[in-house]
C-alpha cells in the first residue's frame, strides 16, 4: 500500500486519508475519491491530497475485516457491518464469552495491522452486547497476513475461536444457617440477592432450607436438599467459614462429599468454599455475597 502525498492527477481511486473541508467542499476521511471528487478538489485550488493507494495484494479494511470476522466467530454470535475497518461481534444469548486465547494471541501476532480485541474469558455477556471487535488498523492488510489469520483459525477440531457458551437452565438449592442472633430480615434479603443473581445465569432457586450452625444438622440439609434433584446447592453460613474444619467444610464431608477448595484470590470473596457432594457442586459463600453488588 502506497501512502502520502498523491497528485491529484493519480488520485482517482485512492482513499483519503483525512477529511477536507474547503467552502461547500466536504470529503470524509476513508472516501474512495472518484474523478467528480478529484475535479471538486482541483475547482478548490488543491494539487494532491494525503492518501492510500492499493497495490496487489493488499486487502480493504472493511473487506479484510469481514474476512477475519467470518474467520473467528462462533455460535451465538452475530457481526455487524464494516465500517471503517471494524467488524463489531454481538452477542445472541445470555451466557459467557469463550475465547480460545492461544490462536488469538497468534492472529494478532501475525501482522500488526490485523487486531482482534475480545471481553475476559468467561466474562457474562447479554443479548446485544459487544463481545469482541475486529479491526483493520490502516485502510488495508496484506492479503498474506489475512490469509494466514483466517488459517490459524480454521481448524473444525478445536472450535471457533470466539463464542458464546450459552447458559443452560439449571435447578438450585439454597441453605442458610443461623445463630440465636440472627435476624429473619437478612435471610430473607439474601435469599432475594441470591435468587436474582442466579436467573442472570440461567438458574433457578428450586428449594430454600435454613437450619441452625452446627455441623451434623447442616449435613443433613444438605442431602436433603440433594434428593431433590439439585444440580447446585449453595451454602451461606452465619459465620464466616474459617478454616477447613470449620462447621460448613465439616458438614459437607459429613453428608459423604469432599471439600475441593478452600479460599480465593479475590476481594471481596476470599472465604469461598468449593466443595461437592456426589456429581453435585456444593458452593460455600462468602458473606459479601449477601449484597447485590458485583463480588467474588
């Protein structure tokens, strides 16, 4: 790709580089300039302009993008129209953005004119919402480089590159346990939190049990809950969990599951317990998630 300074008797078909304005003239930066826009420019006293010219080999920007668009995306995805060398990829369904990270990094090594810019891995998207954008830096990306791109991402054995993984409706349970202070008012505010956070995911609270703060009966709860054909069952105790031999960690070995995890590196949301009962998760909260604000 040539660019630069173009007499504007070599301009026809070149694509300009930034906007001109001049009386009633007015060409847009990206114009492809036809022999009526050149004639305008000449009638406004102009000699050259600061353009693009393709050579052989070179790709548009908007051409290029819809290529590389087509390339990586995956279900439940949709591209908007190019424009200005950018293909915007929306989401079609409720669900998590799903990158695979290592041919992504390799598209966007491949020539620096070609970007891929995605959400987090995993991060919950919406109907409508921008989950990557694909872009052509400069007005045009080297046919070589395109076509590399789109092979890195071909592959039918390792899947899209980008994707929705649409959430599954799903069934869960809730246990809340007390101390002789705790209020009703703060179990019943977040068993509401609770239930609104998991319909953003797809998940149902089918049952809601709350028991005293003791292991053996906690236990119980808990396979009580599991008979009901729970696929999740989430735990949040009146006192926070501190120690894998606490009453919660104790209390899921005693209904005959494991405890697979204690603690994260988050904050808020250190205290999270991830534990299982059979096939089913069990989930120890932390007590941040009593609020409805974004948390571990």
């Amino acid at each position: 790709m040539r660019f630069g300074d173009i007499p504007l008797d070599d301009a026809v078909g070149a694509i300009l580089a930034h906007s001109v304005r001049d009386g009633r003239l007015s060409l847009k930066k990206g114009r492809v300039l036809s022999a009526d826009d050149v004639a305008a420019l000449k009638a406004a006293g102009r000699r050259a302009v600061i353009a693009a010219k393709l050579d052989d080999g070179d790709v548009h920007e908007d051409a290029a993008a819809e290529r590389l668009a087509r390339a990586v995306t995956g279900p439940n995805l949709s591209a908007s129209p190019a424009r200005t060398g950018r293909v915007n990829l929306l989401a079609e369904a409720d669900g998590l953005c799903v990158v695979d990270r290592e041919r992504l990094d390799r598209i966007n090594r491949i020539d620096e004119s070609i970007t891929i810019a995605t959400l987090p891995q995993h991060e919950p998207v919406v109907p409508g919402q921008m989950v990557a954008t694909v872009k052509i830096i400069p007005f045009a990306a080297p046919e070589v480089g395109l076509s590399l791109s789109e092979t890195v991402a071909a592959p039918d054995d390792l899947g899209p590159v980008i994707r929705v993984a649409p959430f599954r409706p799903r069934l869960a349970g809730l246990i809340q346990t007390r101390l002789s202070g705790t209020k009703s008012g703060v179990l019943d505010k977040t068993a509401q939190v609770t239930a609104a956070r998991l319909d953003s995911l797809g998940l149902t609270v089918a049952r809601e049990r709350r028991c005293e703060h003791a292991a053996k009966t906690l236990a119980g709860e808990i396979r009580s809950m599991l008979s009901l054909d729970v696929e999740l069952a989430l735990i949040v105790g009146a006192s926070a969990i501190t120690d894998r031999r606490d009453v919660l960690p104790e209390a899921i070995e005693l209904a005959g599951g494991e405890v697979e995890h204690f603690g994260m590196p988050v904050d808020p949301g250190n205290l999270l317990l991830l534990g299982r009962v059979g096939t089913v998760p069990v989930i120890g909260l932390p007590g941040c998630a009593r609020s409805p604000k974004l948390n571990g």
